[in-house]
C-alpha cells in the first residue's frame, strides 16, 4: 500500500518576504529563474537524486523528470546560468543547513521533519488560490507516495 506524504519546504527563519508561496513561486526559486526574494539571495538545497520525494517534487513543482532536470542545469551551466541546488544527503543535513544559511530553502518528507529539531527553519505555506495550506492540511498540493507497512490483520488505513 502507498500512502500520500506532505512534502514540507523550509526556509531558514530570518529570510523575510517567504512565510508562502506558490507552486509557481517555488518552481522560480528552485529553477535559478528568481535568485533573491526582498533583496535577500536564495540558496536552493534539496535531498540527494532517486527518491520518490525528489522524482514527485520535480514532477509537482518543477514540472520536469529528473532527467529533464539534469539537462536543465547542464543548458545552465555551459550557458552562465545559476547553478542547481545543492544536493544534500541527510534530512537532519539539509535542515541544518537551511538554518545555518540566510536565505537558504529546502524541502523534505513530512515524517523526516516532524522528527527533527527544527530551531533556525519556517514551514512555507502554499497559496493555492484563495487558500493557504500547510502540510498538515488534507487539501495540502505537494505529496509524495510512500509505501506504507500493513496494519496487522492486512487491512490498512486506506481500505
């Protein structure tokens, strides 16, 4: 069984202007098209090529697979554009890393998050038309499907 997990973005608790945003808005911050945010530059991190949450938030925010997204930032590089997000290897890495750096976002898995300390980082709230959601909203845009363990007895949340 799969099950639906909210993909959470982070920013690092001092940058100001970015406390929402849309799916636009991010696929901009993501894609190098808009590097700074009330004057304040962003630095991208996301979690390491091949999971399901790096391969779902490409296809939901980015709009491209990871291997058009590998183009992408080749075109970038051989033509002077901005460099792609850092890769980073561990959740705990990647939250301390947004918190460590003014102006740095990130995302990663809901569960991943909610289990790590949290100090210096702010959920981004995503506007979704006259809505503003947080991942913990049952109407929340950004999932990811991850495989779910069988309840005992064999019947899941789901069924």
């Amino acid at each position: 069984m799969l099950a639906a997990e909210p993909i959470v973005v982070i920013a690092n608790a001092e940058l100001d202007g970015l406390d929402e945003a849309t799916v636009p808005v991010l696929r901009q911050l993501f894609l190098g098209r808009r590097t700074s945010v009330e004057g304040n530059r962003i630095h991208c991190f996301e979690p390491a090529p091949g999971t399901p949450l790096r391969r779902a938030f490409a296809r939901i925010v980015l709009q491209r697979s990871e291997r058009d997204l590998e183009r992408y930032w080749l075109e970038q590089a051989l033509s002077g554009g901005p460099p792609p997000p850092r890769e980073i290897a561990s959740d705990a890495e990647l939250v301390q890393k947004v918190a460590d750096r003014r102006g740095a976002l990130g995302y990663l898995g809901w569960e991943a998050f909610s289990r790590l300390r949290r100090d210096g980082v702010k959920v981004i709230r995503v506007r979704d038309g006259d809505r503003l959601l947080g991942p913990e909203h049952p109407a929340y845009p950004l999932r990811f499907a991850v495989p779910q363990a069988p309840r005992p007895g064999g019947r899941n949340r789901e069924e």
